[in-house]
C-alpha cells in the first residue's frame, strides 16, 4: 500500500457507495510496510471508513517454546526464522537490510543517502536499549541534530526501530525525559553488527540489550489492545525496564534479565511507590536454558492474564 497511496482516494469512493448499497465492512485488505502515520501523509486518511492492524514479525508466543533461542538470534521475519541454516538466515537478513536502505525506504519521500541511513541504523544497533543522544548520533554522522532526528522518525514511521518513552506521574521524583531507542527485530539488530550465530551474540557486549528488546517486543504483541508501554528511570539511576499500562488504568513493572539467576534492580523498590495507588502488579522476565519465565517470587498484586503470557 505504501507503494500507491494514491489508491486512498479511489478507496474512499468505492466504500462510499458501497455503504448506500448496505455492503458489509471488510471489502478491502490493504497491506503496507509502513505505519499509520506514514500512510496518511498520501493526504486521504479514511477516517470511519478503515480499521489498522499490525502484524509483526514471529513473537514467542507464536513458535514452540524449545525454539525461543532461535527466534532470538534469527529474529521473526518468517524467511529468516524458517531458514535452513543460520548462514543462510544471516544473508537472508543482510539482503533485506540492503534492500531495504536501497530501493525501499527512498519511496517514502526525497532521497535519502543509504550509507548514512545504515550507519545511523547500525550505531542505534550498537546501543540498543540505551537512552537516545541525538547529539551524540549527530556528531558521529558529521550532520546536524534535525537530521539524525529525522531519519530516526522515519526508522519509527517504517515500524523497524522502537522509541520507548519514559513512564511519568506526579512521583514526586526526577525521571529521565529523554526515550530509549530499540531496533525492534533481534535477527536485524544482529546482522547490523555483523553475529550471525547464536555463539557470537552471547560473546558481543549488545547481548543484553538484545535479549531486553526481544522481550519487550514480544511482551507488547501479547498485551491487551490500548496498552501503553514505557520505562521508568531516575535520575538517580533507580530503573525499571518496562512498565505495561493496560486499559482501566492497570499498571505492570516489569524487569527484563538475561540470567538464570536474575537479581532485581535498583528500581524495583521505588517503582512502586512512585505509581500510585493504581498499581497491578510486578514481573521479571528472564532466560532460564531455552524458555522466557515471569518469576513468581516478584509477581505481587491482581493476576493479570497479560502479564503471565
């Protein structure tokens, strides 16, 4: 759809009448690589008249549980996943991400230089989950902070990198404004550094990281609809990997541990009490040999389907 906005117009006419005539919804399926923002710059946004579902990559609740380590290193993109080898799923990824930087994103507007979008994407790759220094990313491409915050807009807009927001109540307490940036598929995230087995993610320093993204994405593919997503951060350094605000105002602190042996950090404490009276709940997320688990020595408050699955 991305390739033919133009087909908006066209589509609302044909639902217009469609509508006089009493024909049932669900006429037309449109896909596109692209978010809604992105789509509706083409000018004819539908309002009323079309409903958006995201479909991302494999998520862990999708594949055998024996295959977790794999989805991890190969990421969820079916052709990668299913591949017949790590090596061929590693080429699999790096033509994407040629292809991708080469012939598709210059369709969504002026031409963008493909090797600086790469780098800007590989050095984001570098500091997955880490909070976002558009200075820093400015300084290293040799272009100015509107441009990097550009690109990254149109990194988020094609659904390939996650900008989480700090969570903020009045908590009587200083968090951090500035978001965390998270390539969102783990087999893209590393084939941008080049680790293309399962040995060679476990021995580079974005392991963690990695492990922290792939978690995120697949904890938010199981929340219900509505549900926001954030992380809580002082500036005293107190953290909490994600927090799960789900509808009717239900609240989800939630660590993330690479770790057969996870320990709770500085934030867990504090979270708590900094969120209100509104408080659901509390998990870790961690690995234990090939599954994803929710300790059940933190989990505190209403059981929250969402947050066991």
């Amino acid at each position: 759809m991305h390739r033919t906005p133009e087909l908006f117009q066209n589509l609302r006419g044909l639902i217009d009448r469609g509508r006089r005539k009493h024909k049932r919804t669900g006429r037309f399926l449109l896909l596109g690589s692209a978010s809604v923002d992105l789509l509706q710059q083409s000018g004819e946004s539908l309002a009323g008249r079309i409903s958006y579902l995201e479909l991302g990559p494999f998520d862990a609740l999708e594949i055998p549980p024996g295959d977790l380590e794999a989805l991890w290193t190969r990421g969820g993109f079916p052709p990668s996943y299913l591949a017949a080898s790590d090596a061929a799923s590693f080429r699999w990824r790096q033509n994407f991400i040629r292809t991708y930087l080469e012939r598709d994103i210059p369709q969504f507007g002026p031409r963008l230089p493909a090797e600086t979008l790469r780098r800007l994407w590989t050095m984001l790759a570098h500091n997955q989950s880490e909070l976002l220094s558009a200075a820093n990313l400015a300084r290293a491409l040799g272009v100015d902070n509107k441009t990097v915050a550009r690109y990254l807009d149109l990194l988020v807009d094609l659904l390939l990198v996650r900008r989480l927001q700090p969570w903020h109540r009045n908590s009587g307490k200083r968090l951090v404004k500035s978001p965390k940036i998270y390539v969102r598929d783990s087999g893209i995230v590393h084939a941008l550094l080049r680790l293309p087995t399962r040995e060679d993610v476990l021995g580079h320093p974005v392991v963690g990281g990695s492990w922290e993204g792939f978690v995120i994405e697949s904890l938010v593919a199981a929340a219900p609809e509505g549900t926001e997503a954030n992380f809580y951060r002082t500036s005293a350094g107190a953290e909490v990997d994600l927090v799960l605000t789900l509808p009717g105002d239900g609240l989800w602190a939630i660590e993330i541990r690479r770790s057969s042996a996870p320990k709770l950090g500085r934030g867990r404490p504090q979270a708590p009490q900094a969120s209100g009276p509104n408080r659901s709940g509390q998990s870790m997320c961690y690995q234990n040999r090939t599954s994803l688990r929710a300790s059940d020595r933190t989990r505190r408050g209403s059981r929250n389907p969402a947050a066991k699955r």
